[in-house]
C-alpha cells in the first residue's frame, strides 16, 4: 500500500510516499481502506519533532490521526460493527492506503468520506478545552484564531450551550465567523480594544499560539481563564496548555449526534492527495484557514 512517512525530524520536505505493508488490527481495533484523512496541526507539530506527549515518537514514522472509511477488519473483542462500514474516528498512520482507529463511530448520514475526516480530533479537542476553561451558559468565550476547523467546531459548540463567543480571525472570514453564531473581529493591531467594544470576556481559548497569552488573561483578569492548544510556553504565564486528548469514543459519539441534528457543520476548504502532504502541511501551517484540510485517498 502507499503511505506518507518521514524518517527524521524536520520541515515538510522529509515526508515521503511510499511502499509499505499493510497494517493489522489488534484487539479492540478496526482497519479501514482510508477514503479520507484529515490534516491537523499535530502532524506537522510531531513532524517537526515537537514533544506533545509522555513519549517521543520512535522514527521512522507514519502521519496523521483522523480518517473515514470503510472497515475492511476487525479486531479481536470489537462488537457493533461489521466490515464494508463506513465509519470516522482516530487512530495512527492514518495518510495511508489502509490504517488502524483505536476509536471511530459510524458515519452520520449526508455525510461525505471528505468531510467526515474533518472531524474526530478537532470535536474532541473542542469539547475538551470548552470544558477545560470552564465556560458556561450566559457566559461570553473569547477565541482567538477561530475560524480554523477546531474553532468553527468551538463556535457551534458553545453556541449550542448557550455560550456567547468573540471570534477572532482575518478580515476575509469575518462573515465566516458570524455565520456560526460568532461576535467577530480581526486580529492585528488593536484588537484588545476591539474586543472589549464587543463585551467583558468570562474565558478566552488559544487557537492559534499567535502571542497573545498575556492579552487574553488582560481581558480575562485570570490566566486560570485562559487555556491554550497552540503556545508552549503558556504555562510560564501560569495559562494551561491542553494537549492529552479526553475520551475520543464520547467525543465521536457527541459529533455524530450534533451533526446529525443539523447543529454541527465543518467545511472542507481544501483537498490534497497523499502525493501532496507536504503541501498540505505547508498550508495548515500557514494558518488562516475556513474549516478543514483533508487527504483524499
């Protein structure tokens, strides 16, 4: 099968496409033929050899972690699906012919592969970091960088618990953010005041590790309010950085409900084949994107 690896730490010129064999699905595990798999900045984060996790990643090394397909295996002690499913979820190695998820649910109907692989780590991440933050119904979110796809999900997601949201992003997703419920502003010089127009800030999220962590807790009067998914050096700030996924299975689970009742929608902007994950990777650094970038298999 064709798979996107990299054997060694640095910019998206070390991924390669190439032969490799077919992966097997352990206990508690499905294999799909892959039809999509979403692009998230962790990959490139890991492909830089940026330590996200208890553990360094051991190279060489496949990408990505979302997918949708169909399963065409299924692993010892796994109930409630059968093969020729389509399904979404998270797993390893996933810019690949065939991969392995440790966690998936059924995809909603209307949904296509494309954008089903849009959404398992950015609805769990999400959920994890509204909850992080502590913001509740009646109380106003600050976002910063929310147009991406874990923003577009935060902004619905709020909205439907009643959360008002400031979003931040470049003037040409202004109209983007308002369409999903937002108070939006651009970012750039004067933004804090162009947010306090807007109305007090009960909680802010760090979408985009921009530099604004001291701004954020200015507006919020607490970095205890503040959490971050893209600044490192936030908790020299005292801000949390959220970076160990919750429960993947219930976040799935939450998506494919919101999606179904009409209440979660993520865009693709953009779609690129296994021979262009390198490109894919240059774009979702770049930031400044509507929704979600996707591999099409």
């Amino acid at each position: 099968m064709k798979k996107v690896s990299f054997a060694e730490f640095g910019g998206p010129d070390v991924l390669q496409l190439l032969d490799a064999e077919e992966p097997h699905a352990g206990p508690g595990q499905v294999r799909i033929a892959v039809r999509a798999a979403g692009v998230n900045a962790v990959d490139w984060r890991l492909r830089e050899g940026q330590r996200l996790g208890p553990h360094p990643i051991q190279l060489p090394a496949g990408v990505g972690l979302d997918a949708a397909g169909v399963v065409d295996r299924i692993g010892s002690g796994v109930e409630g699906v059968e093969i020729g499913d389509p399904v979404f979820g998270e797993g390893f190695s996933t810019y690949a012919e065939f991969a392995v998820l440790s966690a998936w649910a059924a995809m909603p109907a209307g949904l296509t592969f494309e954008e089903a692989a849009g959404y398992p780590s950015v609805v769990e991440t999400a959920l994890r970091i509204i909850g992080a933050v502590g913001a509740q119904s009646g109380q106003t979110l600050l976002v910063s960088g929310a147009a991406g796809g874990v923003g577009s999900a935060v902004l619905q997601i709020a909205r439907e618990r009643g959360i008002t949201v400031i979003g931040t992003a470049g003037a040409a997703n202004q109209d983007y953010l308002r369409s999903l419920g937002a108070l939006a502003t651009t970012y750039g010089e004067g933004w804090v005041e162009r947010v306090r127009r807007l109305g007090p800030v009960d909680a802010a999220l760090d979408l985009a590790g921009s530099g604004v962590i001291r701004e954020l807790i200015e507006l919020t009067g607490d970095p205890q309010r503040v959490v971050s998914i893209a600044d490192l050096d936030a908790p020299k700030l005292g801000v949390r950085f959220s970076g160990v996924a919750g429960s993947v299975p219930d976040a799935l689970a939450e998506a494919a409900t919101l999606i179904s009742q009409g209440k979660l929608r993520i865009p693709v902007e953009k779609s690129y084949s296994l021979s262009e994950a390198a490109a894919a990777h240059i774009d979702s650094q770049a930031g400044h994107s509507r929704g979600r970038r996707v591999i099409v298999i």
